[in-house]
C-alpha cells in the first residue's frame, strides 16, 4: 500500500511526501525452513540471511518540464505532464531503520476535474545488514490513481 501527497509550488515545481507498506510473506516452504530453525538452532546456519523492508517513508522534489493538453479518441481532452522525481527518506528494515534516496521520471494524466493517474518508473537504493551491508539497488515500476483536492 502506497500513499503520498503533493504540494505544487508553481506549475513546474512540487514538493511531497510518500509513504509505502511492503508485502514481504514467505512462501509455506519459507515459513516450515524457518520454523525448522527455530526449533533446531542448528539448522539456522543453513539459511539464507534475511533483512526484509516492512515500510519507507521519503520527501521528493517533482520537476515538471512538459505539460500539455492530448485528444484521447475524439471523447475528450485531458491534461498531461512529464515529470522528474528526486527523493530521500527512509526504509524501516528487520535490522533496523536505513536511508533510502530514488530518482526517476513519470507521467501524469488527468482522467477529470478530480481524478489523475500517474505512471512512473523510479530507480531506488539503500543498504541492508546482510553480510555486513550490501547495497540494494531496485528498479520500481508504479501505476496509480490520484484524487485532486
């Protein structure tokens, strides 16, 4: 579950912030490997570490370079923007809290006066504590709904 919220300074410019909820169940094999584990302490070397994300919360900056107006079909006109998106934040591990920074670009389309999508694609990254800290780098894929105020 994702949430954020968005504050235009000009037509150009936004500040926001964003929250997200990660998903992170392991599978019934996951779960029996595990419970294995704790029953048998001598098994717990055999598995694999673990430093899963439960949530992350970030302020962004939006730069809107391109906006617009676009026919979709001969139904109607609706408005558009490019944008570019910078953000730094935080990501709350199982070992811990971590900063977290993303960069990325999107599109945004106005359905109506009160409903917006936004299409984005983000590069994220942060560090774990598995194996003494390995960088996470992740490519994030996002599709949402937006109601405007």
């Amino acid at each position: 579950a994702n949430a954020r919220l968005d504050f235009h300074i000009t037509p150009h410019y936004s500040i926001g912030l964003t929250y997200s909820n990660y998903d992170n169940d392991l599978s019934a094999e996951g779960k029996y490997l595990h419970d294995q584990a704790a029953n048998f302490p001598s098994l717990s070397n055999t598995l694999p570490q673990m430093d899963y994300a439960s949530d992350s919360a970030m302020l962004v900056f939006n730069w809107y370079p391109l906006y617009g107006k676009l026919n979709l079909f001969d139904k109607g006109i609706s408005q558009f923007d490019l944008y570019a998106i910078a953000g730094v934040g935080q990501i709350a591990l199982d070992s811990g809290n971590t900063s977290l920074a993303t960069i990325g670009g999107g599109l945004g389309l106005w359905l109506s006066q009160y409903i917006s999508t936004r299409f984005e694609v983000r590069y994220q990254t942060y560090e774990d504590s598995v194996n003494g800290g390995r960088n996470i780098d992740q490519t994030l894929f996002t599709a949402n709904i937006g109601f405007l105020l």
